[in-house]
C-alpha cells in the first residue's frame, strides 16, 4: 500500500463520520454543486505574465486553474460530501463576515474576528498517572480586534490590537503522562478562566515597514506579520499554532526560552532588505496575563526578560514556483534570582540560546496562491543546567498540504523533539522523546476537524514508568 493510499484511507474513515451529517445521495448531493461557467470564465482577464502584478494573479488565468470537472466522471462519495459542503457553507466564516457588516467595518479600519477550539484527549497508554486514562475536555475561544489607524485617524502606518480570550477546561496535562519536555495540551494552558485581555498594543512602523515598534501589553510569542512570514522570536512556519498545527507544546515552542506570560513591553523588528532582518524584544519577566501589566512591571522587583533575534529569509526558485524559508538565531537573557537544581543558593542573569528553521522543499503547482507542498523544520535550544530543567533540546519535522488527492487545503504533518534533562532537577533518565503525528481536515473553511497521536518514551525522565500514547481530536471554528 502506498503512502498516499493509507492516507487517503486514513482520512475517509475519519471523514465519514462527518460525511453521515450530510447524507444524501451522491447524485443529489453533485446536482447541488454549481457547474462552472464557462463564459463567466471567460469573462476573467488573461493575466500578462511578464509583469510582477499580473504573475500574482495569473491563478486567474483560465488556462491557469487546471482542468474542469467532469460531470460524467465517477465520483469519490467522501469528495462529494466536501464538495457539497464547499458549496453549502462555502463562506470564509460561518457569520459570512459578521453577516456582511465586517466589510463595512473594514471600510472604516476595524476588524474582528472570533475563533473557538476544543479538544478532546486521552491517555490510552502508560505514564505516570494511570488512573486518568479516561477521556478530557478542553476549549478556549479568541475574540481579535484590529483598528488601522492610517483610516481611522490618517496615522499612516498606525495600527492597534487587541486580544480577548477565556477558557474552560478538564484537560490532560504533564500530571496525568508525567511529561518533563512538553505540554500535551498546549492550547489551553489554564483552567477555568471566562474573559481576559491577553494583549493590547500599539504597532507603528516607519520607511516603508522597514521598522516596526509594538508596545503596551505584548505577547513575545507573537510575531510581526509580513508578506511572507511571521517574522519575531521563535517563529516557525510549520510548527507554532497550537489551534492548527501540533497539540503538543515541544512541537510548538522551545522549551529552553523562559518566556514570561504576557505583560509590558517593547518589540522591534527591522527589515533592511527581503533577506535578512534583526528583531529585539523586552518585556515584564513577572508578567500574568489576567493583569494590566503594571501591578507586575512597576512594583517591588523591576525584572524584565529579554530577547534577540536575526536571521534570513531566503525564497528558492524552482520549476513549481517561490519556496519561502526562515533560518533563524536567537538569545535570550533573564535577570530573575532562579533557585539552583542542586540546592546551593539562587543564581541570576540567566541566559541562553536557539536555533529555528523552516524551509518549503517542494511546491505542487506553480499558482502563486496555491500553498499545496511539503515543508520541514527543526529547532535547537541550549539553557544554563544550574537552574534551568531542560540543558538541551531540540526537534525536527515535516508538513505536507494537500498530500490526500482533492483535499488540497488538508495538512498532514509529524515530527519528533527531544529534551535532555538534568538529574539534579529529580530526574534519573537523561533522556525524554516525543512523537506526534496529525491531520487537520478543512470540512468547510471555517471549521477544521484535527485528529492527533502522540507517543512518548520515557515520559517523565524517570525510571519504571511505561511509555505514553495520547489520543486527541481538536476542533476550531471561525466566526
């Protein structure tokens, strides 16, 4: 059986199941799908391919999008039911766009958007505490609002953010497999917490986005979006989205970095040319994000965590089109008293230092808006062993979109990480590893279906403990 075969069979037993809430006969359901037009097709301008502009919408071109369906041809009962749903609910949210109100508000600079996530995981195998083997919930939603201010005040290059979430939780966590590297359940990190304000910042840039200043309540995780890129500290195009890509946080973060929770600060990211850029960042080391920020970054202990980051932005040619990468170095430095593993007193001014990397490899088709290839990533971290856990880690992995054929917009993906932890932190292996493998099904465009596996051997660097598998299917919609 080939690759693509067990996946595509993977993925229609799953997809049955949501095929059942849809059912109707595949003739029926393909009458309900509209044919294509031809002459509004041919209505389309030809894009002139010579020019930068047209290149970009030369997806356009009718000569461009591939060959046109054949109604007589045999027809897949599990690509029908997506194609009914492509057609039924083929909106990019399910309000439509705030029930088209949200591109009135885009006229005047302001948009809002809200997504949901809930996840459900068990630990069908192993770890420390065998006796939460049954099933758990989580969610969290996120309520994101944008205000550009070059629109609403002709500030040219202004623009303010604000990021409301809330969750609720009887997740898995490290206490029930006993993990020392990762979070199984990086999405909801908290437990029952019904509304915050995470972030809340103003962002300006300056020559032509050339430089960009975030301030106020910031998140260091969060990163400057460009082009091409989410370009900041830590970034990886392939693995950092907890709502969307790997469950487990080894998988989505480095562990080494002590970032601090959301709080005061300052960000800064400069982009001189395509190629290269720096990237520097402070903020509140003492940080909670259920709270202003100024109870923690001006009283008693003024500690702030900092951050350094440059790297390139290489795009690769190839016979199918750009391939986009990021080749990234960074510091960090924490001047917090932090208690020495080994007992003899506290230490300061705690430093370290990563690596990330992610690379497209190879592109399907050369339409410049089709995302349909395969990716990898890896990340390195080293952190002082006197008072940090985990002296060394890194991981390394692969995503491909629209590997099953007809589920162009799907993600399969795997990767693997590594923590080498030290024995004066209590643990009497050196060694913990984790696997995770994933599928994120796009049954409509406002709602992903995620199932998820994770393996992990010898969780909790301990001696005696079975290795852990940890089942999971994730949920997101947009609104």
């Amino acid at each position: 059986m080939t690759k693509t075969t067990l996946l595509t069979t993977i993925a229609a037993l799953l997809l049955a199941v949501a095929g059942t809430c849809f059912a109707a006969d595949d003739d029926a359901v393909v009458a309900d799908v509209p044919a294509a037009d031809d002459a509004v097709v041919a209505d389309v301008p030809a894009a002139d391919a010579s020019t930068p502009a047209a290149a970009e919408d030369s997806f356009l071109d009718p000569d461009l999008t591939g060959p046109a369906d054949d109604e007589d041809a045999d027809v897949d009962p599990f690509e029908s039911t997506f194609r009914y749903l492509k057609a039924k609910y083929g909106t990019e949210t399910l309000t439509d766009d705030w029930f088209g109100y949200g591109e009135k508000l885009g006229d005047y600079g302001v948009e809002v958007s809200l997504a949901f996530t809930q996840m459900w995981q068990i630990n069908a195998r192993g770890g420390l505490a065998t006796h939460r083997h049954s099933g758990r919930w989580a969610a969290n939603y996120d309520l994101y609002a944008e205000f550009d201010l070059e629109k609403i005040l002709s500030l040219k290059g202004g623009l303010m953010y604000v990021l409301v979430e809330g969750s609720w939780s009887n997740r898995l966590d490290r206490t029930s497999i006993g993990s020392a590297v990762g979070n199984i359940n990086n999405n909801t990190t908290g437990g029952e917490e019904a509304i915050y304000v995470s972030e809340l910042w103003y962002q300006q840039s300056f020559f032509n986005n050339m430089v960009n200043v975030r301030l106020g309540k910031v998140d260091l995780t969060s990163g400057f979006e460009t082009q091409q890129f989410s370009l900041g500290f830590d970034q990886n195009a392939f693995a950092f989205d907890e709502t969307s890509q790997f469950m487990n946080s080894a998988l989505n973060t480095n562990p080494t970095i002590p970032f601090p929770n959301q709080g005061l600060g300052v960000m800064v990211l400069f982009r001189p040319t395509k190629l290269f850029f720096v990237a520097a960042g402070v903020a509140d080391a003492q940080g909670d994000q259920r709270e202003t920020g100024f109870n923690t970054a001006f009283h008693d202990e003024d500690y702030f965590f900092a951050i350094f980051e440059t790297g390139l932005t290489p795009v690769i040619d190839s016979a199918n089109g750009l391939m986009p990468g990021a080749y990234r170095v960074g510091f960090w430095y924490d001047p917090q008293d932090k208690p020495r593993l080994n007992g003899s007193g506290a230490k300061h001014d705690d430093m370290g230092f990563y690596l990330s990397f992610d690379q497209v490899v190879f592109k399907e088709n050369v339409y410049l808006k089709d995302e349909q290839g395969l990716g990898v990533f890896a990340r390195y971290g080293f952190a002082d062993s006197d008072v940090n856990a985990i002296k060394c880690f890194w991981s390394a992995g692969a995503q491909y979109e629209g590997l099953v054929p007809t589920r162009d917009e799907d993600v399969f993906a795997f990767a693997f990480a590594q923590g080498k932890v030290d024995s004066d932190a209590g643990y009497n292996k050196e060694l913990e590893t984790i696997m995770e493998i994933y599928y994120n099904a796009q049954l409509t465009p406002w709602f992903n279906l995620t199932p998820s596996m994770q393996y992990i051997w010898d969780p909790g660097a301990v001696h005696g403990v079975g290795d852990a598998i940890v089942l999971g299917v994730r949920m997101q919609m947009f609104f």
